[in-house]
C-alpha cells in the first residue's frame, strides 16, 4: 500500500487532535482527543485489512517522510515501510495504551447552521493570534450570523468579527462559545451545525472529514 497524500495530511491534522491512533479494518479513519472535547472521522482512499495502533503518529509520519512514496506491507504485530533496499520495520502499539473512538457519535437536535470559509476560517485562527484573544463565538448582529474573536473574560479586550452569512430567519438570541486552540480543523470550507446540548459538527467539503467540538459551558440558546 502506498499512502495518498490527502491521507498524509489528514494524518498530519489528526496528530494535532492526538498524538496516537488506532487504524481499523476498512477506510475509515477517526480520532478522538484525550480531553475527549475533539472527534473527527473521515473515509479515505485506502483499504485497510488490519487493524493496528500507532502511539506516536507525529514519528509514523517522519518515518513515512524519510521516503519518497514508500511501499507499507501490514503483518502481525509490525508494518514494513520500504523503498528500494531501503526499509523500516515499525511496531504496532497495544490498542489498551491509546485513546481512541469506541462508538460512533449522534448528533443531537441542531439549533444553529452557518457556513464557514476556508478564508473565513484562517481569519479567526491568524486573529486570535495578533489580538492574543482566546475566544471565538458563534452569535447574531445586525441580522447576521457572525464569528466574535475575543476574550469573553474580558469586557474591554479587543475583538475581531467576521460576517458568516444571513440569520434574518433566526429569532432567538444565542452564543455558541469555543476556544479557538479547539479547532484543530484542516483548512477547508465547512458547514458548522450547532446545538444547544454544547456539541458542534464542522463538515468539511473538500477533504471530507466532520469533526465534532465541545462548544463552552457558558454558550447559551434561547
């Protein structure tokens, strides 16, 4: 098997959501992070035969990059990544040392829709870092629904806002809290669908991949 390189950045993606992960028969790939705040789930390219665990996904894929395009043969308890004369022998982790999905996560009622761009996207994220503000809340102004980055402990703090689309049909105020370190997202175009239970649903357009985030304790839907 040789990786597709959406696969490698997928990968790459999901090592900022864990660092370990465990592969299971079949195309799907999904992770869940040890604060169990972060899960995101994709089908991809490949087909696997084997399930198998990799503790530290930041060094498989380091191994993967000292080749170029290198041949993965799956066999009991090990994986042989090769090129040429040149291999690698990399050892499975025991799936009981890593935190992984073990059921599949249903959605609740849906309170809030919005699209998000890409730009829009890379917005938040490069604001939240010049403003140094940790914060970014889904909310209504002037019958828009748009993203507020901010420092909600802050009343003074400064904030940036970015238009997310219409909410001229949207009665009901409301604030859908995260923190922006939280959207560990692959640079895409998403549907963000978010519900008063505190949960939300990015899915991705390009790639594929839906991730669902914790939204704060303190978010409120009226």
């Amino acid at each position: 098997m040789i990786f597709d390189k959406t696969t490698i950045d997928i990968l790459k993606n999901f090592s900022t959501i864990n660092t370990n992960i465990l592969i299971k028969p079949g195309s799907e790939l999904s992770t869940l992070a040890v604060a169990k705040n972060i899960m995101a789930s994709v089908k991809v390219k490949e087909k696997f035969d084997k399930e198998f665990g990799l503790f530290n996904l930041n060094e498989f894929l380091g191994v993967l990059s000292l080749f170029d395009e290198p041949e993965i043969d799956f066999n009991d308890g090990y994986m042989m990544i090769h090129k040429g004369k040149n291999k690698v022998k990399y050892v499975y982790a025991n799936p009981s040392i890593l935190v992984y999905p073990t059921k599949e996560l249903k959605m609740p009622s849906i309170n809030v829709s919005a699209e998000l761009s890409e730009s829009a996207l890379s917005q938040i994220q490069k604001s939240s870092s010049i403003l140094g503000v940790p914060d970014v809340a889904l909310t209504l102004e002037d019958s828009s629904i748009v993203a507020k980055v901010y420092d909600k402990k802050n009343p003074s703090s400064n904030a940036y806002t970015v238009e997310l689309g219409d909410a001229s049909e949207i009665a009901n105020p409301f604030v859908a809290n995260f923190k922006v370190e939280n959207l560990k997202v692959l640079a895409d175009d998403y549907k963000v669908e978010v519900s008063s239970k505190n949960i939300s649903r990015f899915t991705g357009k390009k790639f594929g991949v839906v991730y669902y985030i914790a939204a704060e304790q303190d978010s409120s839907f009226e």
